[in-house]
C-alpha cells in the first residue's frame, strides 16, 4: 500500500487495487487536490478514517452529447417547476449533499476537513455548483472541480423528485455547448447508466483527461 507523504506526488494507476483504491494519507490542499483530479485521482474516505485516494477501472463517465432525456423530463425542464442558479449557494449545496443519505452508507464521507477543503477550491474558481430551486426552496443540486475540459462530478442531492436530474442534465447541455470532453462520473450506478453514462477503461479515461483523444 502507497502511504502519501508531503511530497505532492501519487504512485502509478496502475499500482490501484481491484477496487481502485490508490493510496492512504496525505492532505487535502488544494495544491493535492487538483494535482489528484488532473490525474484521474479523487479522495473518498469515512471522517474516522484517513484519506484515501482512488481511480476505478472502469471508470463511469458521461459524454455530454450522450445525455438521455425522458419525455417526462423534457416536460419538466419546459416548465417552470424548477429555477437553475449556478455557484451562487455552494457551501449550501455541499451540506445538503452531506446530510443526504446514500444506499448501504452509514454517515457522510463529505467531511468537516472535505467541505474545508472543497470550499476553497470553490473560490480558487475550480469548485462549483448547479442550484435547483422550487420557488425559493433549495431542493436539490450537484457540485464537481470543473477542469475546464472535464468536469468531475462529486455529488447531488434531491428533496424532490427529479430535482438533482433536473441539475444533471442542465450541466451536461451547457458542458456540451462549451464543447467539455465529458463528466467524470467515477463509478457505476444504475441512476447514472439511466441517464446516460458509460463506463470507459481508466486508460481511455487518462487519454481524455491529459487531452490525447
């Protein structure tokens, strides 16, 4: 196993486990965080356990022309149920993302030290996060570190239904306006496949992040 150490520095890809884990310690500087995610790298780790660092093969991501829309929710996005905002209440959106429970999770693995350390990122300009609003409620949203060709996803919440797809889908139409080469999705789940995303080898992942293919 790969322990961190102060030098701003990760093993090879190759060295992770089955299960993608790449290496234990470190810290959470903003110097290690984008340095981790412009390598294929993110941290994901219980507050009672030290950070580790991980990159799957696969990989799920999405290609923003891939997204899917349902006629259900092409209804809802020419309504005005919903109202998008954008990095305008992120430390709000990654609480609520804490609070939000997860299938087979006890707890939160967004941290005290984790929102520290996103929520510079966020004014540092790298962090940044879609609003869902019904009325003048906050009902759901997603916050990710925009690369400036890739966009990599960390987490939504929803307090009603369809208010973090609604989110999801509004990143990935503006990302493809912009011309993003994908969202990294970092693993599978059947919510994301349904909406569009795929799981790529970390290779082919690597190649798009270092803008090879």
């Amino acid at each position: 196993m790969f322990f961190v150490t102060e030098e701003l520095k990760f093993p090879p890809l190759a060295n992770a486990s089955e299960e993608g884990m790449l290496a234990v310690g470190g810290d959470l500087s903003a110097e290690r965080l984008l340095l981790a995610y412009e390598s294929g790298i993110f941290p994901w780790f219980n507050e009672d356990s030290l950070i580790l660092w991980w990159s799957p093969n696969p990989r799920m991501i999405l290609y923003p022309s891939s997204i899917k829309v349902s006629k259900s929710m092409r209804k809802i996005l020419e309504s005005d149920q919903f109202r998008l905002t954008k990095n305008t209440h992120f430390e709000s959106i990654i609480d609520q993302c804490a609070l939000s429970p997860r299938k087979d999770q006890i707890g939160t693995w967004i941290t005290q030290s984790m929102k520290k350390a996103y929520m510079k990122l966020h004014k540092l300009g790298f962090a940044k996060s879609y609003e869902v609003w019904e009325g003048n409620e906050l009902v759901g949203g997603l916050y990710g570190i925009d690369l400036g060709h890739v966009f990599c996803g960390e987490s939504m919440f929803s307090k009603v239904n369809n208010a973090s797809k609604f989110a999801f889908i509004k990143l990935a139409q503006e990302l493809g306006e912009k011309k993003y080469k994908l969202i990294d999705c970092q693993v599978y789940t059947p919510h994301l496949e349904s909406l569009g995303a795929e799981e790529i080898t970390r290779d082919k992942f690597i190649k798009i992040l270092k803008g090879e293919n």
